[in-house]
C-alpha cells in the first residue's frame, strides 16, 4: 500500500482517535489509538530502504511505542509500563540516527542541554516518586533528538530531515505529556500530545523510504 495512502488513513484514524479521548468514548479509543500506530508501523514496515538496518531499527521503535500506546489507554495506572517501552522504543531510533558513521558531536549538543536542562527544572519538583524514570528517560529523549538533528545536519537528505522534524514533533510531544501529568493539566493536552505524536511518528517513519 502506498505510504500517500497509509498518511491519509493514519491521519482519519488520529482525528477520530482524538475526538474519541475528548469524548470519553473508551470503545473507540480502544481501537484508534493503536490502529492509527500500527499504520504508521506499515509505513516503515513495507517501504523499500537503502539499509535494511536502519528500517529494522525504525520498525522495533515503532512497535515499542505501539506497546506503550496500549499500556497508557488500559484503565489502572499503567504509566511506568508506558514511560519503559517508549524508552526503548528511543534507544531504537537512537540506534538508528547513528547507524553507519557513530554518534556524532556538534554545536547542536548546546540547544539540547539546554532543553533537557528546562525540562528538568519544572518537572523535577512535581515528579514525585518518578524522579528518576522522568530523570532517565529526559535524557533519552534529549540524545535521540541530538542525534536526529546532528545526522540532519551532517547527511542533508529527505530521509535525514524527515527523521529529524519527527524527532522534534515527538520531543514535543513527550514535553506536552508531562506538563499536562506532572506540572499543570490543560484542556488541549489530548490534542497537541496525540497530534504532534503521530505526526512525529509519521515522518520518522517515512524517513526509511530510499
């Protein structure tokens, strides 16, 4: 199927997904939310790479973050289980952004300490018991964007800055979470997590297409 093919559906699916949160209506969360992962999955699945490598990373992390989908919609407080597979799911596009030529170290190193170093500064005090799972994955998340944006800016390609725009969109994402968990909840937090998630994910994704 083709990946145009696939955006559309994930796109119909995250809409209906996101009025389903905002309606409360947990039989269609149940099936959006981790339909509309698993077709951005299919788009990294089924496209043609020029490293069989990196496509398998991409997929893996793809499919964390489907387990963690599923974890954070199941009733009960199954918010560590979540914040454990979207970890890994990190540790899999960082293996992937440096794939072939290392880790990579630049002037881009400067604006994510500082982000990680903002983060911390206003979920620290209301992390609770969750300190140092919020400590660990802030860093997770910080290197993954690093080196997104260091191979965007090394190997300027589609593929490299589709990457690097997804791992932004997901950063966003994870920092809208945890504003809305931890720090102050605000009514559009369904929107902007889910709709810049997705999109996110889309691009990182779409970066596996030769």
């Amino acid at each position: 199927m083709p990946s145009m093919i696939l955006v559309i559906l994930i796109g119909l699916s995250a809409i209906l997904a996101i009025m389903a949160e905002y309606r409360r209506a947990r039989w269609a969360v149940y099936i959006f939310k981790p339909l509309t992962t698993f077709l951005i999955v299919l788009i990294g699945a089924l496209a043609i790479p020029s490293d069989r490598w990196y496509q398998a990373l991409i997929v893996a992390g793809l499919l964390f973050s489907l387990i963690g989908d599923v974890f954070l919609m199941l009733p009960g407080n199954r918010f560590v289980a979540g914040l454990i597979s979207f970890l890994f799911g990190h540790l899999c596009y960082i293996g992937a952004f440096v794939w072939g030529d290392g880790p990579r170290v630049s002037g881009w190193l400067l604006p994510g300490l500082i982000y990680f170093a903002v983060l911390m500064y206003f979920l620290w005090p209301h992390a609770g018991a969750l300190k140092v799972p919020v400590l660990i994955y802030g860093v997770v998340i910080t290197v993954m964007l690093w080196q997104a944006v260091e191979r965007a800016a090394a190997l300027p390609t589609f593929s490299s800055g589709s990457a690097a725009m997804g791992a932004a969109l997901f950063v966003l994402s994870d920092s809208a979470l945890a504003w809305n968990r931890f720090v102050r909840p605000f009514r559009a937090a369904q929107a902007l997590v889910l709709g810049t998630y997705w999109a996110g994910q889309s691009l990182i994704a779409l970066s596996v297409n030769s």
